[in-house]
C-alpha cells in the first residue's frame, strides 16, 4: 500500500525557516505532480506549491518568494524549504502526490510559526 511521509515540521518564530520533507513509498510509481497544501484552523485546505516532473513550480500569492519547493525523482521525495516565515503560516502542510488521476495524501505535519 503506497504512502507518503511527512517530516520536518514544528514550531518557530516569525521569521525563521522550516524545511519540510515528503517520502514516497510502497510502491507508488510514475509520480506526476507533487505538491504541498495546508490547513489552517478553521479554514479550507489551499495550495501552497507544486512541481512538476520536469521541475516546473507554481506557488499560492501568499508564499511566493518565501518557499521553495523540489524534487528528488530517484528519491521519490518532496521537500518545501519555508523562509520568513509568518504566524499566518501556521497550518497543518500535507504532502500530496498524483500518478495519472490517483491523488495519494499524507497524513499532515504541523507548523506553528510564534509572533
């Protein structure tokens, strides 16, 4: 049964940095796109930022020139490098992979960014 793994959350402060990681595995293969969302309390889940294959990116208004998003392909592994961070950015960031019209989900890592 393929999953997706969640790491690198926690709490900081206004201003600093948090570097998530997403691993793929049990046998999900030919990964398309693969993207972040989050969920902030009492708010619907939004994009946050994907990536394409080939290495094309698009990010949400609120987090362009803040975050990063890459890719290892031979690692089948996602990452979000998130720099100045806000306390609006304080959510839930799940991992999200599709393979051909299959969305696989993680299961959420929080992030509490302190004024």
């Amino acid at each position: 049964q393929g999953r997706l793994v969640e790491s690198g959350g926690g709490l900081t402060q206004a201003g600093g940095s948090l570097r998530l990681s997403c691993s793929v595995s049990g046998g999900i293969f030919n990964i398309n796109l693969m993207a972040w969302h989050r969920q902030a309390p009492g708010k619907q889940r939004e994009l946050v930022a994907l990536i394409t294959r080939s290495g094309i990116t698009n990010y949400a208004d609120s987090v362009k020139g803040r975050f990063t998003i890459s890719r290892d392909n031979a690692k089948s592994t996602v990452y979000v490098q998130m720099n100045s961070l806000k306390p609006e950015d304080t959510a839930v960031y799940y991992c999200v992979a599709t393979v051909g019209a299959t969305v696989y989900w993680g299961q959420g890592t929080q992030v509490t960014v302190s004024s």
